[in-house]
C-alpha cells in the first residue's frame, strides 16, 4: 500500500484535483510541488493530466493512470468536500494561487510548503 497524495487547486471557483498513489509524504511529494510547479499553469498542466502512479519533477515522465487522456481530474466545491469524499488519502495538497499548503481534514490549510 503506497503513501497517496491528492494534488489541486481551485479553477473557476471549484477544487479541481489529482491522486497520486505512492510517495505522498511531504519529503517527496512536498517537495516536488514546491520545487517544480510553482506557478498557475504548471500546475493547471499537471492537475489536468489526470491521476498518477508517482509525481515526477519532470511532467513527462509521470506515469499516468489515464494512458494519456487529459482533463480526468476530480472537481470539489470546497476543500471540506475533497476531504470527506477521499478518506484514504494520506495528504492533501492545495495550490492557493502563490504557494503550496498542506489541507488538514477540516479543509483548512496548514503552514505552507
């Protein structure tokens, strides 16, 4: 059983997300938002791209769950809703327009990446 992350951001007022499967701790996962997709598109790009196996810092070496067919990403209302619809997942990372944040599980952000 892996480590899982959900991965979004809001686009046009709703929480748009991906799941990734193993490495979801903040030391991986964390870091590689941090690191390599720090601006809207980027991450509007990597969202899109559906559901992974593992994040990559290079968006064209995730091996993606979809077998290349974009725009299979997840839509919330809120952050409270993306919490209570994915129990399983291990963290949660929301993209708040200028950085990374954890989500705790009442849908409220943590300290920044």
């Amino acid at each position: 059983m892996g480590t899982s992350a959900t991965i979004s951001m809001n686009i046009n007022g709703v929480a748009k997300a991906m799941y990734c499967n193993f490495d979801g701790y903040p030391s991986h996962t964390g870091i590689t938002l941090k690191q390599s997709y720090t601006d809207d598109e980027s991450i509007k790009e990597l969202i899109a791209g559906g559901s992974c196996s593992r994040l990559d810092k290079d968006i064209n070496e995730i091996e993606r769950y979809n077998h290349g067919n974009t725009g299979l990403y997840m839509s919330y209302k809120s952050l409270e809703e993306m919490y209570k619809k994915r129990p399983e997942t291990s963290y949660y990372y929301h993209w708040d327009g200028n950085c990374w944040n954890l989500v705790t599980e009442n849908g409220r952000f943590t300290s920044p990446l």
